[in-house]
C-alpha cells in the first residue's frame, strides 16, 4: 500500500450516502479520498483539498455536476484538475455534454470497482505527465534565463525570436504542437554562452580571430550541457543550440553542415535569430531598418539562409512585425 502522504487525493462528490460507500470501498486503500454530498461543499473543498482528480456525480440537488464542472474549469486555479462524470445519466447526448463542460471522461453507474479503478488510474498517469512536461519546461526556460546574464542580448530578444520561430515553423507546415515545441525550445539556442569567458562575452569590440574561435565553441558546449535526455523537448533544444549557427552552403559552424543537412530546426531559428538582432539595438549598433533588413536577407538566400525559409518570412513580414511591435523593448 501507498504511504499516506505520497497518495494521490480524490474528491468524490455524490449526493447518496450508498453510492459514497461504494466508491470508498473500490478506492481507499489506493487514494486519499474526501468526500463531498452537493455541488457546493465540493467547490469548498476543492481549495482546501487541492484534489489529483475529481470523480462527480451529474444530478444532485441544488448545483448539478454539470454547474460544478463548469465552474471549476471557469477558475485558472482548478481547470487543471481532471473531473469524471459517474452517473446513472446513460444517453449519448448526456456523455457529450459531460464532455463539452470539460470533464475528461464519463463512467455509468452502477459502477463496475474494476472499471473504476482503471479509469483513475489512466488519468492520474496523464496528470503525471503533464506535470513532468510543465516541470521540464520550466527548467528549459530558466536556463534560457541563465543564458542572458553572459550576453548583450535581451530578455525580449529570446521572446521575439522564439516568436519568430513559431510563426515561420507554422508557415512551414508544422502542426500546432510541432510549432510550440520550436517555440520552447528557441530559448535555449545560446545556453552554450554560458561556458565562454566574459571578458569575450562582454568585450564591446570587435573579437579578435583567436576570441572569435573561442566564441564558436558555445553552440557544442550548449549541446553539452542539455545533454543526453528522454525529454523531447530537452533534445530539440539541443539540435536548436548545435545547428543555429550552420549555413545553408555549408560555411557555418561547428559542424559545417550544408542545405537540408542542417535539420529544420535549426534553419528556423537561424533565421528568426539574425532577424532579430539585427533590427534591435544594441550597446555596440544600431537597428537596421526593416527594408534593409529584408533586403539581406534575400541577398543571403542559398548562402546563410534557407531560400524557401527567406521566402515564407518574407510572406509572413506584417505578422513577424506585429510580433516585433508587441514585444518592444522596456
């Protein structure tokens, strides 16, 4: 049996004592559970609670499932939480409207204890591993952080930028997922400055040769540090860091990675990365104006840049200007 404190915690929310019986029975000895008899006890507890998941029962006196649900998922504090329907309510159009106020799953009753149990069991795992993806996240985006503090970068560059890459990973065919996923990892792109001197990081010259070799280190060492993983996300912020500097004609680093070699991702963010800085400010530049900008890019087609990449930028400027102007400097 679970140690008490390491239990997940179930609120179950039935107006009949008989069927509260049942599901404690089919649940305690795998769950904390606490129970509730109407609609709004079950809204007061769910804060003192902080419940896994949610089982609830539709037609109840006073506030139905239906009303419970939908105010649950109405507040950014609880609309994570998942909620199944158990009800004696067996029509489809009952199930579909369980389903559009936002509950994730719909058991009849009487219940089966098998059928239960296995139904929880699923979703708690989906919750487990959104909350592993979120936390992953997280760490992704402080390093991202990290990274700034050894650049003359800002803040808003990376915001602008991973923008950038979404648009233009859309523009590409990406579905939806893919494009976030480019867009989460875009920050990590430089992680790898954090291993370079700052007396080369923050020289406000021109690098010397030497300096300028010792700089072109950051994208390995970026791969370095994000890794081996079994996280997606961590492995595409490492082909993010390694490839963001090759060139489509093969003349980049460290790899010397030419054409459909260098993978999407890094063509992507190659692109909305140069875009970027070069029209920004910054201590040792001034920011380019868009028409020149634009001007080369198209000039760096085949060269730099991804020709079918510059293309799609180009049909997409008004967007990725509407993104510039959104996330302006402080």
């Amino acid at each position: 049996m679970i140690a008490a404190d390491s239990q997940k915690k179930l609120l179950v929310v039935d107006d009949e004592p008989t069927n509260l019986r049942v599901l404690n029975q089919t649940l305690r000895e795998y769950y904390s559970l606490t129970f509730a008899k109407s609609g709004a006890e079950a809204l007061e507890l769910v804060n003192k609670v902080k419940p896994d998941l949610i089982l609830l029962d539709v037609m109840m006196p006073g506030m139905t499932g239906y009303e419970v649900c939908q105010t649950l998922k109405s507040n950014s504090a609880t609309r994570h939480i998942p909620v199944i329907f158990v009800t004696a309510l067996g029509d489809a159009i009952d199930e579909a409207k369980g389903f559009e106020v936002g509950a994730v799953d719909y058991i009849s009753k009487p219940i089966t204890p098998v059928v239960v149990k296995a139904r929880v069991a699923t979703h708690l795992s989906l919750v487990n591993a959104e909350e592993l993806r979120r936390t992953r996240l997280q760490v992704i985006q402080r390093l991202g952080r990290a990274s700034e503090y050894k650049d003359n970068e800002t803040g808003m560059h990376v915001v602008r930028m991973s923008h950038y890459s979404r648009l233009l990973a859309l523009a590409c065919g990406f579905s939806e997922n893919a494009a976030d996923d480019i867009f989460n990892a875009a920050p990590m792109h430089d992680i790898g400055k954090i291993g370079i001197p700052d007396n080369i990081m923050l020289k406000p010259a021109r690098l010397t040769e030497e300096e300028f070799e010792e700089m072109k280190k950051h994208p390995q060492i970026g791969a370095e540090i994000l890794g081996e993983s079994d996280s997606d996300l961590i492995e595409l912020a490492k082909v993010v860091s390694l490839t963001h500097h090759e060139k489509w004609d093969g003349s980049g680093y460290p790899k010397g990675l030419a054409g459909e070699e260098i993978p999407i991702h890094g063509r992507i963010v190659a692109l909305a990365d140069v875009f970027d800085a070069l029209t920004s400010k910054r201590p040792y530049k001034e920011a380019w104006s868009i028409d020149k900008t634009m001007e080369y890019l198209q000039q760096q087609k085949g060269k730099h840049f991804d020709p079918q990449l510059v293309d799609l930028f180009q049909q997409n400027l008004d967007k990725m200007l509407e993104i510039k102007e959104r996330w302006q400097e402080d």
